[in-house]
C-alpha cells in the first residue's frame, strides 16, 4: 500500500514539475485557473437549461436541485431527492471545478461534463423524463430556438446540443482565488502559520498521493478502505458497478477538496457528517493513521483555506412555454 501510495505521490508531483513557471511549480497542488468562454452565448444557453426545471418529467426539477450553485455546487444532503420524492442512491458531487475531473459521477460512468449531463434527465429516480421528451419540449418553447440558433448557428434542438451547452456553462464553474492559491502564487501571508502546517502535514502524511492537481483531487480512482474496510449501507460499489470487475469493488473517484468545507456530508453515502469526522476516516482507513486532535484540526484548517470564489452567476431569464405562459422561476429551494 505504501509503494502504492509512494508512486501516486510522485506522479502527482512529477505532474506539477511540469509547470514551469509559478512559485508552486514543485507543488502537488496547483491554482485554479479563470475561464474565459470561447462561446458566450453557448455558455448562456447552457446556463438557462442547467437551471430549467421543465427538463424534468414533472417540471419541478433542474440540474441546480441538486448542484445548487448556491450551497457549492451540492444540495447537502446524504443522497438528492428525485422525481416524485425518491431518494438517490448516492450523494451528489460538486459541480464545481467538475471540468478538471478525469471522469464524471463517483464511478467515472461518464467520461465527460457532457455525458454526464444526459444521464440524469433520463434517469427515472432522478429527472424521470426521457431525451425524446426533453427535447420535444424545448422545440415547443420559441424562445430556445432563438437561443439555440445564437449559440449553434440554427435552431435544430436535439439532445447532444441540450448536452454540450449545459457541459459549456459547467466548464465555466470554476472557483479560482482562493487563500491557498494566492498563497501559491506568493502571498505568504495569505494563509496562517496553523493553515501552513496543516498543509504540511497533509502533504507528509500521504493525503497529496492523492488529493493533488488543481483541484485537489478528481484525477484518480482510488479504493475507498485501503487498510480497513469502509461499512456503509450504501449500495453503490463504484468502478464495480460499472466494469463487474472485482478488482473495482469499492473503487471511486476521488474526490475534489476544493470548497471541501461548503460540500457537507462527505464521502459518496454522505456518512461523515463534518470535516473534522472525514478526516479522521481518511486518515484511519487510507492511511492507516489516527490523526490527533492537534493534527486533525490543522488539516482543517488547511482544507478551509481552498475555498475560492464562485462564479459571479445571475440568474437567468428562462423563456415562456408560450406568449401567453410566463416563464419559469429558476429557483429550486
């Protein structure tokens, strides 16, 4: 396990040397870069669709029901509500900083934003609508075909445009700035003694091999109980679930930490309730290291300082069914 975790390590830091250029450029961490949109107006459309809830088969739920931009990218709940109040199988991730992850959903199914972005839409405990209803509703709304002809250059609404807008506005959700970054790019005085030394600590006890990269995370699949099991009762087996492969039980993404102290409960059964409890299960079943108090409120202290600064996000103005229906509130809670 330690050869293992030694290997991850170097790869995470052979990867920073990479960059040449910067103060962290032999960091296991980098910055979060800004987006700069190539396509504003695809990303504004994919804005309005991340937010309409008439994706849904009853028209109460969005993308944002359970990514809420406001509560960081999750709904903080141990697992979302769907269609007709069924409960989700499994915790919903951040969909910030998402762009940078090597897969998307804990167990990689999708291998990109835009993958990803169909599968709840036909998922019957989540959306319950279907890619054929989705789009016939669309196509039935004047205003996205004025939408879509400005971002794609005619009006044809199909399901892999509906996908790759939504996928254009969420490579957008990135949180750069925060303390740890300008802490990164000079400012030693952007984060505290007791921050540095929880960083130091989180990069000596192994937790870099691998929570490294940007965003901290979201480039690996990792076994979830590397030296004890972790119990749950939750059903998800990750990798498992979708290579039936046995080597794959219990194999998920790893998480990113980036804004860790907004996206309460962790882990993919929501079964740690604080950062202080993650940790320290982290640690113990990771690790095989009982951090102490001191030790594990260090690293606490360090997670918190990678909180960044979310999108300036205005709400958008979601078009009318028709002249004579007003259009949707882009509320979800």
């Amino acid at each position: 396990m330690k050869q293992r975790c030694a290997a991850r390590l170097a790869l995470g830091c052979g990867l920073a040397l990479g960059l040449s250029a910067g103060v962290w450029a032999e960091e296991p961490i980098q910055p979060v870069e800004a987006v700069k949109p190539a396509n504003p107006a695809l990303v504004e459309l994919g804005k309005q669709l991340y937010f309409d809830r008439r994706l849904s088969k009853s028209g109460a739920i969005s993308c944002n029901s359970c990514h809420d931009l406001a509560l960081g990218g999750v709904d903080n709940l141990p697992s979302s509500i769907g269609d007709h109040w069924q409960q989700g199988p499994i915790n919903a991730p951040t969909v910030f900083n998402s762009s940078m992850f090597l897969a998307q959903f804990w167990d990689g199914r999708a291998k990109d934003l835009k993958e990803q972005a169909g599968g709840p839409i036909a998922n019957p405990r989540e959306m319950a609508s279907s890619h054929t209803l989705a789009v016939a509703t669309l196509r039935t709304i004047p205003g996205y075909r004025v939408a879509f002809k400005k971002a794609y250059g005619s009006d044809t609404i199909d399901i892999d445009r509906v996908t790759g807008a939504i996928a254009a506005f969420e490579q957008t959700l990135v949180t750069p700035d925060s303390r740890f970054d300008r802490y990164l790019r000079g400012d030693k005085q952007a984060i505290s003694a007791e921050e540095k030394a929880g960083y130091e600590l989180f990069k000596s006890a192994g937790c870099v091999a691998c929570h490294n990269g940007p965003a901290v995370g979201g480039r690996s699949f990792q076994k979830m109980g590397l030296v004890a099991p972790y119990v749950t009762s939750n059903p998800s087996q990750g990798r498992y679930d979708v290579t039936k492969n046995e080597a794959d039980r219990m194999v998920f993404k790893v998480p990113s930490l980036r804004n860790i102290e907004l996206t309460y409960p962790y882990f993919h059964d929501g079964g740690a309730k604080t950062l202080s409890q993650a940790v320290q299960t982290m640690g113990r079943l990771q690790l095989g290291r009982n951090f102490s108090a001191d030790e594990n409120a260090r690293i606490v202290a360090f997670l918190k300082t990678l909180t960044g600064k979310t999108p300036d996000i205005t709400l958008p103005h979601l078009p009318p069914s028709s002249d004579a229906t007003p259009a949707p509130q882009p509320f979800d809670h």
